[in-house]
C-alpha cells in the first residue's frame, strides 16, 4: 500500500523541472516528516496527523508551481486549475469521437480510406482549436469581467477545499502478473481466433466443393507469419514482465511487431485479398470481399485505431514508470 506521502509527493514533483526535483523532493520530505512527528508527539493518530499535514499544503499542483517559481496566471490563480481540467477532459473526449464520426461519414461517403483519415484527423484537430479557444475565452471572460465576478466565486467556492480524497493514484512501479497473463491470453485466443478461421467455410460451390473463407495462398503464406508474429508479441510481455517495467528497447521491439502484425492486414484488407471472393459470391454478398467495401474499411479503420492506442500506450507507460519508480525509491524515511 503507497502512503499518502508517497501520493502526494508523485502528484507533486510531476510539475517540477528535473533539475530542481531532488531538492524539492528533500525537502518536502523532510518538512512533512516533521510536521507529522509535532502532531504525534502532541497525541494526534498519526493516520490523522499525515492527512491534516497534506491538506494543510493544499493541491499539489498549486504547491508545484509555486516551487518551480511558475505562476499559474494564464486565466487567474484562482480559476486556473479549473480551466486546465475543464479543457484537458473536453479534449481528450471530444476530439478522438469527432475523429471516429467523421471518418465513419467520409467512408460511408464513398471516401477512399486514406483520404478518410486524413480528413477524420482534419476535422478534429479543428474541434480540439475550437474547443480551447472557447473555453479559454469564457474561462478569461470569468476572469476578468466585473458582471461575472459572482459567478467566478461560486466556481472557485464549487471547487471546495482540496483533501487527500483528491490525490491520484501512483503509477505502479511493476507490471503485475495479472496484466501480463491477461496480454498473453489475448494473444493466445487471438491465434486460436486465426486457426479457427483459416478452415473455417460452410459454403459450397455448384459442384458441392468447399469454398473456404480465405484464399488458399493467404492462410498458407500469411496466417503462419501472422501467428509467429503474435507469438513473439507474447514473448515480449513475458520480458516487460520479467524486467518489471517498460523500457524504450522494449517499446520499440512491441511497435516493430504491432506493426509487422497490422500493415499487412490492413494491406490485404485495402487490396481486397483478405477474404476469398469466391467465398463472397457463394455467400451472396461480393461487397464483403470488396476493397472499398463497407466490410474491409472497417477492418482497415479498426486495425489501425486498434495498432495505434497500443503503440501509444506502450509508449506512455515507458515514459511515466521511471518517474514513478524514482519517486517511490526515494528513501523511504516514513515507512
């Protein structure tokens, strides 16, 4: 269990620059030790004690950009914080559905798939410059405007008073086995998944011979460099498991193979060799087998939202875990 010295110290240094990190940190550290130990020996529990001491910081965002010397003063101190939240979530929630919908539009459209992404990203990288120059201007608007200063102190009293409550949670500092098992299994019912589909038919032609869902030459030739490629892909996980964390090699080894996996997929997908045509028309419906039909874009679509949010977050776990990790690690004087 992570103390709530350990939390706040994490929310806290995310806002200081690296140079000054360990000094602050000491710092820090030592100052909440202390307070801490005034209130035990005064007969205060010492769970009490840690909260009040904190509480009594204040958000450690605030207490962060004041170390860094960094004024919070794009809106305003006292709304700043606020206006960052408001627009960070608004962001992150509204772009990536504009990008979705309007590329759905555009290939439903008759668009080509590449030129419907380019138009999706288009369109949402629009939304996300319309969304931070509004709420900037309403957030500057509250600011500094006279007829709304009474809405501007019911923001700041709405806000309330910042408690422990509100700390995140810590990074952990280790891949669990938990996550690693659940990537491997993933893995594993993915190749299940490619097995079972490559004999996979139920359609016969006019001659009562079976018409598989896939061509002959792409589960002889791909299906087993598709399934070598997973399986390297779980090895892999086995390794971020055994090193405990993300590390750039790694994250570039993971988008080598999220790659290898994805491009040719996406490729037979977009050339219309995926599916079996002769399958298609003894089904009855050839656009399922099209290039540009409905069918193949959105396994393009997906493949390559799917293959990019791992690469992203392959990354962005490398990133984040050293910090936490030298957080964490930092004499643990209260344990």
């Amino acid at each position: 269990m992570i103390s709530l010295t350990e939390r706040y110290l994490v929310a806290a240094l995310r806002g200081i620059p690296e140079r000054q990190r360990a000094d602050v940190e000491g710092e820090l550290r030592s100052s909440i030790a202390d307070a801490m130990e005034d209130r035990v020996a005064a007969g205060e529990d010492r769970a009490a004690a840690e909260t009040a001491v904190l509480e009594g910081l204040g958000n450690p965002a605030r207490l962060a950009a004041e170390y860094a010397g960094r004024p919070l003063y794009l809106i305003g101190p006292e709304l700043y914080l606020v206006y960052r939240f408001l627009l960070l979530r608004l962001v992150a929630i509204v772009v990536p559905i504009v990008f979705v919908v309007l590329t759905a539009v555009e290939l439903l459209g008759g668009s080509g798939y590449i030129g419907a992404l380019v138009d999706g990203a288009g369109g949402a990288l629009t939304i996300g410059v319309q969304l931070a120059f509004w709420v900037t201007l309403v957030f500057a608007f509250l600011e500094r405007a006279d007829a709304a200063r009474d809405a501007r102190d019911e923001i700041v009293g709405a806000t309330g008073r910042w408690t422990v409550d509100m700390l995140p949670d810590a990074a952990a500092d280790r891949v669990s086995v938990g996550e690693t098992v659940g990537e491997v299994v993933t893995v594993i019912l993915t190749i299940g998944g490619l097995l079972f589909l490559r004999n996979l038919s139920g359609v016969t032609d006019s001659a009562g011979e079976v018409v598989p869902l896939f061509d002959r030459a792409l589960t002889d030739v791909w299906f087993p460099a598709l399934i070598a490629i997973l399986a390297a892909t779980a090895v892999l996980q086995v390794l971020v498991f055994a090193v405990g964390r993300w590390t750039v090699p790694l994250a570039a080894a993971f988008t080598l193979l999220e790659l290898a996996f994805a491009v040719p997929v996406i490729g037979l997908a977009l050339n219309g060799t995926l599916i079996n045509p002769a399958f298609a028309a003894e089904l009855g419906w050839p656009p399922l087998a099209e290039r540009d039909g409905p069918v193949m874009l959105v396994v393009a679509v997906a493949t390559t939202l799917v293959t990019a949010w791992e690469i992203f977050d392959a990354w962005r776990r490398t990133r984040r875990t050293p910090r936490a990790q030298a957080v964490a690690g930092l004499g643990q004087t209260l344990s």
